[in-house]
C-alpha cells in the first residue's frame, strides 16, 4: 500500500516578516537565496544586507543601508 507524502518541500511558506514595515512574505520556504516577497509588492533580503552582510553594524557604527535591522529592502 503506497502512501503519499503529503508534507512536500515547497508547501510550507516563508512567512518571514519584514523588519519595519512588518509585511509577510508568501514565497514558499523554499525560495532561498532569492529575496523575501510580500504580496503588496515589498521585496527585501533577510541576513543578506549588502553593507552588512546581516550583522546591522558596518564599520563599528549601525549600518546606514539596513539600520542595523540586518536586511536590505529592495527597491522593486
Ligand atoms: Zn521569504
Ligand atoms: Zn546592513
């Protein structure tokens, strides 16, 4: 008898919300390393910030492109 998965990679979502504006992203889990995306058009990096690299801290000060939140937000 041959049971089917029901629990797929790919079906649970991110739902990783954005640090500011809180927004909730609806990409499948799976969708690393491409960025978060929410449905009112919001796209941003979680831990992937260009300045930082997700630390929120560049050169000993906040980072000025994430403001220490540790994410970059992409203009889209
Ligand atoms: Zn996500
Ligand atoms: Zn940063």
């Amino acid at each position: 008898m041959e049971a089917r998965r029901r629990n797929q990679p790919g079906t649970d979502l991110c739902a990783r919300r954005q640090a500011v504006t809180q927004v909730e992203c609806y990409l499948p889990d799976t969708h690393y390393p491409l960025p978060h995306r929410a449905l009112d058009g919001t796209v941003w990096h979680d831990a992937l910030c260009h300045g930082c690299h997700g630390s929120g801290w560049a050169e000993d000060a906040i980072c000025g492109v994430c403001n220490g939140g540790g994410f970059a937000l992409l203009e889209s």
